[in-house]
C-alpha cells in the first residue's frame, strides 16, 4: 500500500480510501466484516462512511452503514488502526432532524453525537460537511445558477466556530468538505485563517475519467493550498469498470437494481468515452478498472481514491490498482478522449 499525509495533520492515510456506502443496502453486515478484514490486511487504514449511508438512502437504511462499522471495531477491538471519517447531511431529507438546512449548531451536535453512538467510537478522525447548504453542486447540473432569493444558510464563521468546539472536546480530530465548489473551497480557507477557525484538510467530490471537473477550479487550490481530494466515485458507479457497456446490464448491479438514482451516467457522450477508455485499456493490456483508477491514484491533488465494491473480486482488483503506474502514453491517449469528450458526466 502507498500513503500520503492527508494535509497538515500528523496522519498518513492510506492511497485507497474504503467506500461504505453499499454496506447495509447491497452488502450485508457479514460481507461488510469480509470486507473491511480484507482492506485492513491490504494496509488500507482509511475508511469513509456517512451518517445518511446506505445509499441510495432510504429512511429504513439511515445510519445503518456507521452501525455496521461500530459492530466491527467492538468486535475487532481495532479502532486505533483505522482513520476514520464520517460526514453530516447539508440540506438533508424530511427524516432527518426535520430536513432543510443541517449546519446549525443543534443540528451539528446531534449528527456528532448520533455517529460517534453508532460508529461505537469517542472520536472521529475526520469529520466532513457531506454536502453545501447552499443551492449548488446538484448531481446531473454542470452550472450554477444564482438565485438571490435563495433560502438563508449557515454562515461558514458559524459552522467553523461549532466544529471548533468538538474538535476541543475531542470528539473529532480535523474536518473536510465535500461536494464543494471553488468558491465555497476558498471561503472556508479564508474565514479559518482569518478568525483563527480549524482548517480543513480535505475535499471529497467525485473525480473520474468521465467527470474531471475538479481539474477546472479546484484542483489549482488543492495544489496551493495543501488541500487534496479524496475522491469519490472513481469508476463512475462502475461504469468506468466496462461492466454497462454495450447496454449490459448485470444482475444485482447497482444500475439494475437503482436505475432510476444512476441516470446522469447514461449520457451518450458518456457511453461514447467509455468505448474509447475501454479501447485504450485493452492496448496496453489492461482492465478498464485498473487504468480509470491508476489515473484517479496519480493526480497531484488525490489524497486517497475512495473504492467501492460489492464483490471481493472487486474489492480485490481496485485495491490493487496501487501498483499500476500508467506510461506517458497512456496518459496521452486518455488526455486527448477528455478534451474531444469532456466531463460527459455532470
């Protein structure tokens, strides 16, 4: 396994993050065990989950994934060997505290406390707004559209000032944002400097060979500002595995059994890169997993690459992309599909 230091912190996470979100939907809590064993013996040290998993969330399902993940760490007896993070809900759903915004400090503190209960924890390594509460970064929308009559949100001086006070109690140790843009990426920099707030050491947005959008604003910030990306949805929720090629569309898959929560994946532009993604990989004798994750690995701004699987066969392969290091060939090649098909995935 490699490791890079996850910003300015003391904490060497491992490259590939484990993705949770299946675990209490598609994967039970058995599989989950398998899994998570099977992660840690690898050297992956960095789990990721959220108090909204599992996905695609469902009021039956709420933080049923941190229950699965606290039943192994009292099982295991081995929380001291995990980075753990864990996020709250932004403009959450109706069930949970009553929906609309989360970031106010009521809100805050019972979704602290509801994980640190579930997860079977006193802290959380790293602690991540899931979501803005403002009007932004909706799945399938590639703009932004201003509306000056948009709902009041928290202020980040707020939200800053509450995380500040478990960070003091102890009960989570640095924060992230996730799903952010770049102006809220570089307000939340400014304010923490500025009032002397916790900083953030991470971001977590979806970062893929069919949605790079984060090389466009983000990634210069990240670079100059010490913030890396985990990044999440690596292979496109499996489309970038060539498994929905040619309209497949295999039992018990995420798309099969969720069709309706996946659609922005079915883009023809987006079909139309994955055929030459796949070309590309099967020249040079690879898996189309393989090369869409050995570039995720090797951007300067990734942190970690979240992985997720329902199979071990999967969790297998996508762990071991580690050790793929793709030619200046091959990055070319893919370079050129992105700029004639760019970000087909919003």
């Amino acid at each position: 396994m490699k490791y890079r230091k996850l910003a300015n912190t003391d904490l060497n996470v491992s490259l590939i993050c484990l993705g949770t979100m299946n675990m209490g939907e598609q994967n039970s809590q058995t599989e989950g065990f398998e899994q998570m064993d099977f992660s840690l013996e690898k050297g992956v040290n960095f789990f990721d989950t959220a108090e909204v998993y599992a996905i695609p969330p469902r009021e039956e399902t709420y933080g049923k994934t941190e229950e699965i993940i606290g039943n192994w760490f009292k099982e295991k007896k081995n929380r001291d060997k995990i980075i753990l993070a864990t996020k709250c809900v932004g403009a959450g759903p109706s069930w949970i505290r009553g929906g609309s915004n989360q970031f106010s400090e009521e809100n805050i503190s019972q979704a602290i406390e509801g994980s640190l209960k579930r997860l079977k924890t006193e802290y959380i390594d790293l602690y991540q707004l899931h979501w803005p509460e403002r009007n932004v970064n909706y799945f399938g929308t590639r703009d932004y559209n201003h509306n000056s009559k948009e709902d009041k949100w928290n202020s980040f001086e707020s939200i800053l000032k509450v995380l500040k006070k478990f960070i003091s109690q102890g009960k989570i140790r640095h924060i992230g944002i996730s799903n952010e843009t770049p102006w809220g990426f570089s307000k939340y920099l400014e304010i923490s400097e500025r009032l002397n707030l916790p900083r953030i050491v991470s971001v977590q947005n979806p970062y893929n060979l069919l949605n790079r959008a984060y090389d466009i604003g983000m990634s210069e910030i990240s670079c100059r500002e010490n913030v890396g990306l985990l990044a999440y949805s690596p292979l496109a929720i499996g489309y970038l595995s060539g498994k929905y090629r040619d309209d497949k569309i295999p039992e018990k898959s995420r798309v099969g059994l969720y069709s309706k929560f996946w659609t922005r994946y079915k883009e023809p532009n987006a079909r139309k890169a994955t055929d030459e993604y796949f070309k590309v990989a099967s020249d040079n004798d690879l898996t189309l997993t393989q090369m869409a994750l050995a570039f995720v690995n090797s951007r300067p701004f990734t942190t970690s690459n979240i992985i997720g699987a329902t199979t071990m066969e999967q969790l297998i392969e996508n762990i071991g992309s580690v050790d793929i290091d793709l030619n200046p060939e091959i990055v070319e090649k893919i370079n050129s599909i992105h700029a004639n098909i760019p970000n087909p995935t919003p």
